[in-house]
C-alpha cells in the first residue's frame, strides 16, 4: 500500500482510533489510580581498604576496593544479610520474600553501593534498608577477617541512611497515562489496518485494479433516493449522478472503436448492484447525444425495464423470439427521443436456452443493424448464467461493480464467468460511490469534488 491508502485508511477508521486511545489512557490513569502506592527508600554505603602507607598501595586498595564492591553487591540478597536482618526487625516473613524487595546496586567505578528496598510502608521500608545495609557491614567483615589478630582489610560504611520516602515512587501516573495512550493508539491503528485487510470489499477504481486489468470506464456516485428516482438523467438532468452517467456515456463512445457494432450486455456480480437503473440512464444519455439507441429488457427472470421506463411489459422479448408479434410491433418509443425500448415480455421457464438460441443470434444482429447503439440489461453473473450465454452473442459486456458492495472474489467469479464461454469484457463500471469521507469520488478525474463542482 501506498502513502494515500494509509491516510485513507486513518480517515476511515479515526473513531476507532480515537475510542481505542481514549480507552488505553483511562486503563493506565485507572491502574494508577487502583494500584496500591509503593515507596522506595534507598541506604548508601561506602566501601574502603585499610592499612595502605604508600601511593602504589593506594592504587592497588583502589583497584581491589572497586572489585570487592560488585562482590558485596551480590551479597546483600543472601540469606548470609537477610536472615539476620529479619530476625533483627522481627518481621514475619521468609528470606525468599523478603530478596524481592530489597536490590543492589552501585554506580560504575564508585566505591559505593545502594541499598534499596521498596514496599508499600514507607517507613518499614525506610528502616529495612538502613538494618540491611548494617547486616551487610557485619557480614563482610566476618568474612574478610581471616585473622582474628588483624582487622579486615575492608572497611564498609554507612555514609547515609535510608530517609522515609514523602512520595510514592509508583504507579506514576503520568508515565501510566502516556503508555496507555501510546498502547491504545497502537491497538487502534492495528486494527484499522487489519479491518481493513480483512475487507475484500471493492471501494474504488484502485481496488478494481488489483483484480483485472479491464479498464474502467466511469463512477455513478451513490443516490439515497434512487429507488424513488431511478431515471436521475431523465428527471434532474443537471445533478452530479446525471453527469456521472454522461461521463460514462462519453467513454463508452470511445470504447471498442474496431468492433462493427456498438452493443453491450450490462451485468453484474450479483443482484442490487444498480445494473438496470445504469442500463437505463445510460440509454438515456446516449439518446440525448443523437444517437439512436435501443434498451433491451434480457432480464427474463426479474424484469425491472418496463417498471423503471414506465412502459407496458406484457409483450416483448420472448414474445418476438417465439414468433407471437414482430420485432417492430414489441418494440415501444420512449416520448420524442431516440430512444426506443424492447421489454422483457413474458416470463419463460427456460431463458438460459433462450437467451443463447439461434433466434436471439438472429435478432441481435436485426436490431445492430438498425440502431446505433444496443444496451441490454442482463441478469446477475454469478446466480445465473443467462448474461455470459448473452455476452458471447453480442460480443462486449459492462459490468456494473457496487463500491462498498461487491466482493473481490465476486467480481473476480463474475469476470471469470464471461472469460469461461469467450465473452469479452468490454469494462467496470462503478456504481454507488460515496460522494463523501476517505472513499469520496471526485468528478470526472481532475480532482474537482461533485460539491465544489455543485457550488
């Protein structure tokens, strides 16, 4: 993915993001708030030779002296140190427990070391790293007086003791805060972007790239009132899903300039794609341009031409394929345009084989001949085979492709189902484009939004 698809996909998915930060910030000011406070107090002690009279003694007690710290900083967890220590304080607690809360440690190439213990009792714990510290000193010098007549070449001192913490040292909760803001905000861009992995919807011309190389030919951006309207050319010529269809029109004129005639079936993956609303505003449009067009209704199953042109349904199609009436007394004249119409008329049992018999080869080559232009709105790909029998007779197909609908795997089937019978595709058309948000459509391909365009 590109730079854009990330932004796209952030724009998209901003409120989860936003929900899932919100939500990690209050998990981490919830803890900080829930968790019960600890203090830390720490005890210094400084490690030092004795019996050196000379400057080279002083080094090498030095250099001993730095060695011997790391020794005894691992000393102080032993049970050697913290079973006097808690039989000094009388505490009621094993050594075990007692070796996790207290800690060493001692800074590089210092003589010293600190003693730290951490507890929620900020005086207990202020107390047991000072007794710690003093256990500490016995111990060492027990073992490092090897002769009783001598003392220990080793000196340790307490150089200060262990202060009662005022504040606690944990849960912090400004760092609880920010990591629960930066953990949250993570989880919510993981998920936008597995969200959106696992999306196989088709939402622009991008998407549809990925899946065939077929060109696509136009958008028709989403209409909330289309059902109410399906003829938008015809009944609001100048808004921008009319001058969707008009781009399309203008395309599908320089489209497939080798072949005789201009016929297309208009399919689609599945059913409620907008295959007949953009069959018939598009025989719409091309009539306005001059040419002469006819609309065949080839849905012979659920037919939806005659409903949506407002003509009489009962004689068309099956009736001309079965010799009942001409093709010249089924086919009607939508008002004073070029446009001229031929239902689906009745329903038969069997359109698959009617639909791919000589007689509809016959009659597709009839009415090339007499019109400009032929549209035929065929019925979904994937539950039926009628449109892929119908695609191979007339030689180009559209597909009509529903953003934020189709599936990839279906418009791949789809495409698969024309290729199989030797169908060509002649191209995708996008429908049902938000006009709006991170998947809007811009008008036309200049980069102008259809709301710019409007004001």
């Amino acid at each position: 993915m590109e730079l854009q698809d990330y932004l796209r996909i952030l724009r998209k998915n901003w409120w989860i993001i936003l929900i899932l930060t919100i939500l990690g910030t209050g998990l981490g000011v919830g803890y900080s708030l829930l968790a019960t406070p600890m203090y830390t107090a720490s005890a210094k002690v400084f490690v030092s030779t004795t019996g050196a009279s000379s400057a080279a003694e002083l080094q090498q007690g030095s250099s001993f002296t730095l060695q011997r710290v790391q020794t005894y900083r691992d000393l102080v967890t032993t049970s050697a140190v913290l079973q006097p220590t808690i039989d000094s304080l009388g505490l009621d607690m094993s050594v075990s427990e007692l070796r996790g809360q207290v800690t060493a440690s001692s800074p590089t190439n210092s003589a010293t070391m600190n003693i730290t213990v951490t507890d929620s009792d900020r005086v207990f714990a202020a107390a047991l790293a000072t007794e710690a510290s003093r256990q500490l000193i016995e111990v060492v010098e027990d073992i490092e007086t090897t002769d009783a007549m001598e003392a220990s070449p080793v000196s340790l001192t307490i150089v200060q003791e262990a202060e009662v913490p005022a504040a606690p040292s944990s849960p912090n909760l400004n760092l609880n805060a920010a990591l629960g803001l930066l953990l949250g905000l993570a989880a919510g861009m993981a998920f936008a972007l597995v969200r959106e992995t696992l999306d196989s919807r088709i939402r622009n011309e991008r998407d549809v790239e990925r899946v065939t190389d077929t060109p696509v030919l136009g958008g028709i951006v989403f209409d909330p009132k289309a059902k109410d309207r399906p003829l938008i050319v015809h009944a609001e010529s100048h808004s921008p899903r009319s001058e969707s269809f008009r781009t399309l029109r203008t395309n599908l004129q320089f489209l497939d300039l080798g072949r005789e005639n201009r016929s297309f079936v208009i399919t689609s993956s599945m059913p409620s794609e907008g295959k007949s609303t953009t069959a018939a505003n598009l025989a719409i449009a091309l009539a306005h341009s001059g040419a002469r067009v006819l609309l065949v209704g080839a849905d012979l199953r659920k037919p939806k031409m005659a409903e949506y042109m407002s003509v009489e349904g009962g004689v068309g199609l099956t009736d001309v394929l079965i010799g009942k009436v001409t093709l010249d007394q089924a086919i009607q004249r939508w008002g004073r345009t070029e446009l001229h119409l031929l239902p689906a008329g009745q329903i038969p049992p069997n359109p698959s084989e009617l639909l791919g018999s000589s007689l509809m080869e016959t009659l597709i080559g009839e009415v090339d001949a007499r019109f400009d232009v032929v549209l035929y709105d065929a019925p979904p790909l994937l539950p039926v085979t009628d449109a892929a029998v119908l695609a191979r007779l007339v030689g180009g197909a559209l597909v009509i492709c529903a953003a934020g609908k189709t599936h990839v795997p279906q418009l791949d089937s789809a495409l698969a189902a024309l290729e199989n019978v030797g169908a060509p595709v002649s191209g995708i058309v996008l429908t049902m484009l938000p006009t709006r948000g991170p998947d809007a459509y811009g008008y036309g391909r200049y980069g102008y939004t259809y709301a710019e365009y409007a004001n």
